[in-house]
C-alpha cells in the first residue's frame, strides 16, 4: 500500500485543501501519536475532514492509488465552498 500512498500525496502535493501525509508509529513521537489516535494496526488510515474535530477511519478494503483517489475526491475537501 506504501506505493499506492505515496502516489496519492504527490498527486495533491500542489492542493492548497488536502494534506496527505503519514506518521511512523514506531519513532518515539509517533508511538505518542499513534496511542493518542487509536491506532493499534498498521496500516491504519484515518482523515481529517475541515471542520472537524474528530478523525475518521478509511474503512474501505481497497487500498489501491485508484480507489484512494476516488474516496480523497469523494470525502476529502475544504469546510465550505464559494458559490
């Protein structure tokens, strides 16, 4: 999934609205991290939604660049959009 991953991030590295990284939950702060968000399985894949306070799990099966793609343009995005 990596690969599929670091697909995703550089396809919206210019998107000034998405942010796609990753933490490494065996590196001392993001052992921290991780045990602050629940994150006990890897890989473990979680978002942000603007707005909100809470994280989200991906929970979908598919963890290919194509079916991240569709779940970032589909779930992913600014709070609100100008009309």
């Amino acid at each position: 999934m990596a690969p599929a991953w670091r697909e995703l991030g550089d396809a919206y590295a210019a998107d000034d609205a998405i942010l796609i990284g990753e933490v490494d939950c065996t590196s001392e702060l993001g052992k921290q991290n991780c045990r602050l968000r629940g994150v006990q399985a890897y890989p473990t894949l979680k978002f942000l939604q603007a707005g909100d306070s809470e994280l989200q799990e991906y929970d979908e099966s598919e963890h290919s660049f194509e079916a991240l793609d569709a779940f970032t343009k589909e779930n992913v995005g600014p709070a609100c959009i100008a009309s």
